[in-house]
C-alpha cells in the first residue's frame, strides 16, 4: 500500500502540473491504465479499484456489483464542504448532463463524513442538485472503510481539524472503466481539465 500511494502521489503530481490550455488531445490514442502494475507468469496485472460496501441516498446497499461491467466516475465529497465540493459538484453535473443518454455510465459520490452525513441528509443534497438514483449514487459508510480505500482510488480524504471544514481532501474526479482499471482523472475544481475528461469519457465509451 505505502509503494502504491508514493506511485499515485508521483502521478497525480505529474498531471496536476499540465496546464489544460497546452494539452493537445488525440482522439485517437487510447486511455491508458493508471496505477501500479504487477507481471505474474508473463502477463501484466494492473491495478484496480477497491472493494467496497456503501450506503446510498436511498438506503440501498451499494457494492462493485452495481457496476459490474460498465464504467462509473467517482470522487470524494462531504455536504458541508466549504470549499471545493460546491465547484466539483457543479463540474460534476455537467458531466452527468452530458452523458445523459448513455445510461451505462455510473456516478458514485463517497461522503468523508461518516458521523454527519447520514443517509436522509445524501438524500437531501443529491435532491437538492437534481440527481439521484439509479445513475448517481451519494454514499456513505464505515469511516475506517472509507478512508481506507481512498488511496486505491486515487483519493486523498481524511480528518484534518486545522482544514476548513474540518477534513482535507481532494476534488479529482475518478473514471473507472468496466474491468475496474483506473483510466482517467481530473481536477474536479478546473472547467477545462473537465472538458478534456468529459472527452476521456466518451473514449472510454467507444472501446470495445
């Protein structure tokens, strides 16, 4: 896990540092699969999402099984963020609009915080935006579990009382394809960094 979050960190760093505006984007090329990767017996194993076990919006236990087979974009929220969830949020429903013909695509917002944001408050926030099941999933769960799993899906998310809020996080948004390879991200926070994920999306979209 330590190997796999110094990798992840070096990454993410990378890719924070390109300016949206000089990215030329192939249309063409396709998505690459992020993280760490193994060779067993001469094949590559990448790194996949983890496992997890949540609660959603509507009280429905959610797991990878919901997914199965289809991609789903994921960050990391809470509902009383002061800061950049707001603007994630904001970016995030402008993906969800764009792709609101293509029902395969998943959204899955994990809450940070397990104490306060209890289920009927989800629901009220994921009503309060105009979305909800069965596309976008507001979940919650075991607080452990949660922070846990975040570095796997390339999340930063903890407790942090000097922070505002009282949590420190990240805004990226996580593309997930149908085998639970990681294959893209962005900052969440960024309207160009999100047009050139929207475009990573619909790649995805189109692989066979």
């Amino acid at each position: 896990m330590k190997y796999c979050f110094l990798f992840i960190t070096a990454l993410l760093f990378t890719f924070s540092c390109v300016d949206p505006d000089k990215v030329v984007y192939d249309e063409n090329a396709r998505l690459p699969i992020l993280g760490e990767r193994a060779f067993v017996n001469g094949d590559t194993v990448y790194h996949t999402a983890p496992d997890f076990n949540f609660i959603n919006q509507d009280s429905i236990n959610i797991t990878p099984d919901l997914f199965a087979n289809r991609p789903y974009i994921v960050d990391y929220f809470f509902t009383t963020c002061p800061t950049i969830c707001p603007r994630v949020k904001a970016e995030e429903i402008r993906v969800f609009d764009h792709f609101e013909k293509n029902p395969t695509l998943g959204f899955l917002s994990v809450s940070i915080d397990a104490g306060k944001d209890k289920v009927y408050k989800l629901k009220d926030y994921a009503d309060k935006l105009g979305v909800g099941t069965p596309r976008w999933h507001f979940v919650t769960g075991d607080e452990d579990h949660i922070y846990d799993i975040a570095n796997d899906f390339f999340h930063i998310a903890q407790k942090d009382p000097d922070a505002p809020g009282g949590f420190d996080h990240d805004g990226r948004l996580i593309l997930i394809d149908k085998n639970k390879n990681i294959r893209a991200f962005c900052d969440g926070t960024d309207p160009k960094a999100v047009d050139i994920f929207i475009k990573d999306v619909e790649k995805l979209l189109r692989e066979k």
